[in-house]
C-alpha cells in the first residue's frame, strides 16, 4: 500500500518537474543571471519565488524517497568507496617510488649523453676539416704539377686532363669558396681547363679533317678524362649535321641558281632571272648538286673515321672502350644517327624546294638519271672508304691506346653491313621515289611515242623500216640512259616490255585474218602482203632488242623482263604465218593422198636398167613445194623463224608419205621400183622446207630406213634392227597388208573407210596399242573368213604378221 503510494507520488512529481518553469533548470546551456533578469523584468518574483520554493521542497521528497528506496545500495557503495581509497593510496606510494627510480636513471644517462653530443659534434667538425685540409692540400699539390703539364705541350695534354678530372673530383660536394690559400690556384685551374679544352677541340678538328687517328684519339682520350666526351661527340656530330644542312640548302637554292654570272647590267634596268629548261641553269644545279655530293662524302667519311677511332680507343686505366660511352643505354651509333639526319635533311629539302619551284623538279624529274648517278657514286665512295679505311697505331707520348684487332662486339660498319631492319642505301635513295616515278612516266610515254604515230587510228599499213629504226633506237637509248643503276635499269626494262607489248597488240590488229590470208593458189593477195609486212617489223624489232640485248651489260632481272616480251614476239609471228602453214599443210596431204590414185601394181619394166621417172603427184608436190616457197615465204626476212615453222610442214609431208606408201594396194613390183624413186625424190620435195634435209631428224631417218625394206622379204623386214625402234609397228604392219591377198584387207578397208577417213583416224590415235587393236581386228577378221570358207592354209605374209603383232602388243 506504501510502495503504491510513493509510486504514485513519483509519477506526480515527474510531471511537475517537467512543467515549463522547470525545464529550463534541465537545459546543458542555463544562466542563473539570464533567468534572474527575465524574472525581474516580468514583475513576477514572488510567483517564481513560491514556485522554485515548491520545487525544491518536491526534490528533497524526492531524494528522500529515493534514498529511502535504495538505502542498501547507497551503503555498499560508501563501503566500496572506502576501499579504493586505500587502493588509490597504495597506487600513489607505488608511482611515488617510482618516480625516484626515474629520477635516478636520468640523472646516470643525461649526463653522458649530453657529453657525447658534444664530442660527436667536436669530431664531425674536425673530420669536415680534415677532409678539406686533405682536398687543399691535394689541390695544391694538382695544381703545382698541372703547371708542369701546361709546360709540356700537347704531349702531356692527356695527363692534365686527368689531372683537371681529379681536381673536378676534389671540387664536387664541397664549397671552397673564401679559402684564401687556394683562391688563386681555383682561378688557375679554371683558366686551364678551358684552355685545354680549347686545345683539344683544336687537335680533334685537326685529326678529323686530315682523318690522323693519333691526334684524333688523343683529343678524345682528353675529352674522357674531363668526363665531356659524349658531349663533345655530340656537339661535333651536330656541327656536322648543320653544315651539311646549309649545303643542302645552298645547293638547291633556287635564287643561287638563277642567279647570273654577270650581274651588272645597264642602268636603271632591272636583271631579270630567266630559269628552266637554260643550259646555265641546269649546269649551275648539277654543278651544285656534285660539290654537294663531295661534302656528304667529306662529312661520312669523317663521322666514320671518328666512330672508328671510338670503336677501338680505350681508355689506358680503366680499359673502358670509348665507343661503350657513346651508345650505353641504347643509344644508336652516331653514324647511324647522322646518316638517318643526312638522308631526312635530303628529303625534306628536296621535296621543300621542288614543290617550290616547278623549274627545279622539271630539271631533277627529266634528268633524274644523272641524280641517282650521283647518288650511286656517292654510295660507292662510302662503301669503297669503309672497306679502305684503317686505324694506325700512334706514339707512346701521345696516351692513346687502340685496340686494332677485330672483336664480335666490335661495331659493324654502316656503309658495308646492312642492319636487318634499317638499309642505309634505300635510305637515301627514298629520297628520290617522286623524281623515278616521274621518269619512268615519261619514259614510258618517250618509248609509247613513236609506236603510236607509227600505228595512226584507222591504219593498216605497218611500219617501214625508218620508223622501225626511230622506234629501235628510242628502245635502245633509254637503257643506255638507264645503265647507271641496276634498279632503274630493271624499271626501264620493264617499260621497254611494255613498249613491245604495245607493238604486238597494234600489229596483231594489222594482220589479216580472212580466207584470203590462207589461200595458195594464186599470187600473194593484200592481207597475206600485210602479214608479211608484219612479221618481217616484228622479226625486225625482235632483232633489234635481242642485240640490245646482248651489247648491254643488263642485269639478270632485266634481261628476263626483255626475254619474256620477246617471247610474245615470236607468239604473235607464228599466229601471223600459222594460216598460211596450215593450208600449206593440208594441200601437201590432198597432193600426197592423190597418190592411192596412180597404179603401182605394174610388173617391172623391160630392160635391164629400167628407168623409173617420179609419179604424177610427186612432180606435183615438187612443184607445189616450190612455188609456195618462192612466193609466200620468200619475201619473210626471218629465215631462221621461216625454217622452224616450215621444217614442222617437212616433217609431216614425210610422215603422211611413209603413211600412204604403206595403204597402197595392190603393190606391183614395177610399183615397188616407182614407189623406191619417189622415196628418193621426197628429199628433193621437202628440201626447200628446210636447211638441210638431215635436220627432220626422226622423220628424215624413217624415211632413209624405210626404203630398202620396199625389196626385203617379209621375213627380213619382221627381224629389221629398225622395226619398232625407229620405224613403228603399226606402219610395218599396214606395209605387210600390200603383200596380202585381197581376202586379208587392210583396216581400213575392212571398217569399209576411205583412205583419207583412216588417215584423219590414225592422227586422231597416235598411241600404237590403239593403232594395233585395230590392226589386230583386220587379222582375226581374216581368220573368220577363211574359216568360214573352211580354208586349209592362211596367206604365207599372215604368220609373219601375227608374230610382229604379238611382239608389238607385247612392247607396249
């Protein structure tokens, strides 16, 4: 019931507590003076007087409900509270004796630290001095002996540049300013480093320009011994860049060259510059352009000479090759970084000063040969000083060590090994690319000129012989011009196989392709006179080249590309004559075939000397032969071409002949006598085809052979040495069928063909198994006749044949 109520009692003073003129009792930020003002102010203090009077009494209720409530917690507490007071006492005692301990300690240990301090300090100060003591006195001891130094020349100009080096050694790091003792020998040694740096830019422009490596090695062995030799590389290496820069510059400067010689003219009259095509100008532009090509060289050869020299110094202590200071951390030699300068300096200036001035580039575009000549010549002047070029030992007084034996780690040579991604002549030559294409340009439009005006639109005529000579010789300049480089001359050459090919289209739409340009009956009608015509210009132009050719020492490429458009020549001669051989051709076998309609089954003749004149179609072909020769062919200049294409014709009349001398039936032996004359008569015909009649090789010896075995017996002829190796089976055997009886007939004659169908038959199946299974069917044919009539005894010639036939089949 109490608790109940003192529950209640709280709750009520909580609200009370948290009326507004309490609350702000309860804010962190409350002002006894602010609130004490603000109440005065209002006129209300009795009111607020009883209210806080009110208030404090509710607290003190409130506290001692409180304490009332908690009295057993308070007690702990004040009894916990006891005993950390006499823990937080022990804590004291113990930080107390602590703090003594402390005391004691510092008082052993600052003492000697402070005393170390000092004499740390005390000694660092006497090493500083020490170290500067030794430096002075090591300075003046350097000074003294560089002043023995000076006195010896440029012997000892190596010795006081080491000496100088370690006195820059000495310098490094420390201030000697204000050191009265020394003062005047700093000042001397400044004065003498630059003397002798002076000096020994003086002996390395002497080494250089007389390229004396003693002198040369001697300044670099200074510059390295002042630690400035890759910067004194460099610096020289530049000046050479700039000088070559303002020879390009001048040489092709377009003021210079238009300049007149004589300057002085009338006065008040103004000297107007004429340039272009004038002789005076171009000579002044290559006069230029060589004293150009001579100062490229000069400088080349003596950054060359210089890395060189690099390439075998080495320093005498240290033993540290010169040319390893120069290109460590990956740096390019400095030949090749002047050389790659040179060629981008060329370039660039030409192409500056062509688009500059179109007189320029017309002179370097139509007289571009004589530009890469120059170029050429100065490749072969740096190549020729790099394969002469020699470093010489010097004297012992001079400092200079050179290491003359060739090391794998040695440098190799710019102008005479060509690196595997940088080629140093296709460097400078790049340069040159705008002015070759425009040459070839114009060159092949110098070598098209004359082809086209020869050949006008519309024309049928071919060229004559001058106009053949104007086209001959245009060809033959151009690379005569062109021999001053093996590139443009292989460029050239292929503009000449153009130039050819452009001729062989235009005479190929000259030549005469109609019915009439194949006839041989009458005379020569106007397209055979215009092939004619053609083929003798091209036989002309392919002789004219071919001796071009040869007079000329062309390279193996160029040559080729001239080879290869010959070789279209001849193409387009043969297609021209082609017609003409062809009906050639076929009126030799419709005169040979004529032949099936002589009797040659005649006995022989009486008399004991019969004289046997040649056949009808024998006569015919001689004549036919003849007269094609003379009035065809003959007027064709090229005889060695006419011989190759006639000798084919030769060779065919002789194999159509054996051909149908073979098929004759019934074959008599006054036929045999006539058919042996015309064996004989046959080289006669064919003669005028050919050089020699030897020359028909195969044919010519078929038709030698095949002779005697006209009066042979059957036998004789089967065991012939010649049978199967020079003359075929198949033909022995067709020639065994005329010695047949009618019942065994020929193949031909059993298929029921003409004899002009099994001609076109056997040149349509050259192969001998196909012409033997044929033959083959003619025999058993036979067999099945006689059996048929049941014969007794086969024709004495059949076993002989069936013998050869079995050997034959057996061959192939």
């Amino acid at each position: 019931m109490e608790a109940g109520d003192a529950e209640s009692s709280r709750n009520c003073l909580s609200k009370e507590l948290k009326d507004e003129c309490y609350s702000e009792f309860l804010n962190e930020e409350f002002d006894v003076k602010t609130y004490t003002a603000h109440a005065i102010h209002h006129a209300v203090i009795a009111e607020h007087l009883a209210k806080l009077a009110q208030g404090i009494s509710q607290l003190d209720k409130e506290l001692h409900c409180q304490v009332v409530a908690r009295h057993e917690d308070l007690l702990a507490q004040a009894t916990g509270i006891e005993s950390l007071e006499g823990v937080l006492e022990m804590m004291q005692t113990r930080i107390a004796a602590l703090q003594n301990a402390v005391d004691r300690i510092r008082t052993k240990i600052v003492d000697p630290y402070n005393k170390i301090v000092v004499r740390t300090a005390q000694l660092a100060r006497l090493q500083v001095a020490c170290d500067l003591l030794r430096r002075i006195i090591r300075i003046l001891y350097l000074s003294k002996r560089l002043q023995g130094q000076l006195q010896g020349g440029s012997r000892e100009l190596t010795k006081a540049a080491q000496s100088l080096n370690e006195l820059d050694y000495l310098s490094q790091g420390v201030d000697l300013s204000g050191i009265d003792v020394i003062e005047n020998d700093l000042l001397f040694i400044s004065r003498v480093r630059l003397e002798v740096e002076n000096q020994a830019k003086r002996i390395l422009e002497q080494g250089m320009e007389i390229q004396n490596p003693s002198q040369v090695g001697t300044a670099l062995q200074v510059f390295y011994n002042l630690g400035s030799l890759r910067e004194t590389i460099i610096s020289v290496v530049d000046g050479y860049k700039t000088s070559v820069q303002e020879s390009i510059t001048s040489a092709l400067d377009i003021k210079v060259l238009t300049q007149p010689a004589n300057t002085r003219g009338a006065p008040g009259r103004a000297v107007i510059p004429i340039p272009g095509n004038t002789a005076t100008f171009r000579a002044a532009l290559w006069t230029n352009l060589e004293k150009l090509m001579d100062h490229i060289c000069a400088a080349c050869s003596q950054v060359q000479h210089l890395q060189k020299v690099l390439t075998k110094k080495r320093d005498p202590v240290t033993h540290v090759c010169f040319i390893d200071e120069i290109v460590k951390d990956g740096h390019p030699d400095i030949l090749y970084i002047f050389w790659n300068s040179i060629t981008e300096m060329l370039s660039m200036e030409l192409q500056k000063t062509t688009e500059a001035s179109t007189f320029l580039k017309q002179a370097l575009e139509g007289e571009f040969p004589k530009l890469l000549r120059l170029y050429n010549e100065l490749w072969k002047r740096l190549q020729q000083y790099s394969a002469n070029i020699q470093v010489g030992p010097t004297g012992s007084g001079s400092g200079l060590e050179l290491d003359l034996t060739t090391s794998e780690n040695d440098i190799q040579d710019l102008f005479t090994s060509t690196k595997q991604d940088y080629d140093p002549e296709k460097a400078l030559k790049n340069s040159l690319q705008p002015y070759e294409a425009a040459y070839l340009s114009k060159s092949l439009s110098r070598l098209f000129d004359p082809i086209n005006l020869v050949f006008p639109q519309g024309g049928y005529s071919p060229p004559s012989s001058d106009e053949m000579d104007s086209i001959i010789k245009t060809i033959a300049s151009e690379l005569n011009i062109a021999l001053v480089d093996p590139g443009l001359t292989v460029a050239i050459a292929k503009n000449v196989a153009k130039t050819v090919q452009l001729f062989c289209v235009k005479s190929e739409q000259l030549l005469c392709t109609q019915g009439d340009a194949s006839q041989v009956i009458g005379p020569l009608t106007e397209g055979q006179r215009r092939n004619v015509a053609v083929v003798n210009s091209l036989y002309q132009l392919q002789q004219a080249v071919a001796k071009v050719i040869s007079g000329l020492a062309l390279p193996l490429d160029a040559e080729q590309a001239l080879t290869a458009s010959l070789e279209s020549v001849q193409t387009l001669m043969g297609s021209a004559v082609q017609p003409l051989l062809m009906s050639v051709t076929d009126s030799v076998e419709a005169i040979l075939i004529t032949m099936h309609q002589e009797d040659f089954s005649g006995p022989l003749p009486a008399g004991d000397k019969p004289d046997m004149p040649c056949s009808l179609y024998m006569r015919e072909l001689q004549g036919f032969v003849a007269r094609v020769m003379n009035d065809y062919f003959r007027p064709l200049q090229c005889l060695d071409f006419l011989y190759d294409s006639t000798e084919g014709i030769a060779q065919r009349a002789i194999t159509l002949f054996i051909r149908h001398a073979c098929l004759l039936r019934p074959l008599g032996e006054g036929g045999k006598m006539r058919l042996a004359a015309d064996f004989a008569q046959m080289e006669l015909a064919v003669a005028p085809l050919c050089r020699r009649v030897s020359d028909l090789g195969k044919a010519y010896r078929l038709l030698r052979s095949f002779r005697p075995l006209l009066f042979q017996t059957s036998e004789h002829i089967a065991s012939s040495q010649t049978v199967g190796d020079l003359i075929p089976y198949s033909t022995i055997l067709h020639f065994l069928f005329t010695r047949a009886p009618a019942e065994l007939k020929s193949p031909h004659q059993r298929a029921e063909w003409s004899v002009a169908r099994y001609s076109q038959w056997l040149d349509d199946h050259p192969s001998e198994k196909d012409r033997l299974t044929l033959i083959r069917g003619a025999l058993e044919a036979y067999v099945q006749t006689v059996r048929t009539r049941q014969g007794r005894n086969f024709a004495p010639v059949y076993p002989i044949m069936l013998q050869l036939l079995q050997k034959a089949t057996s061959e192939t």
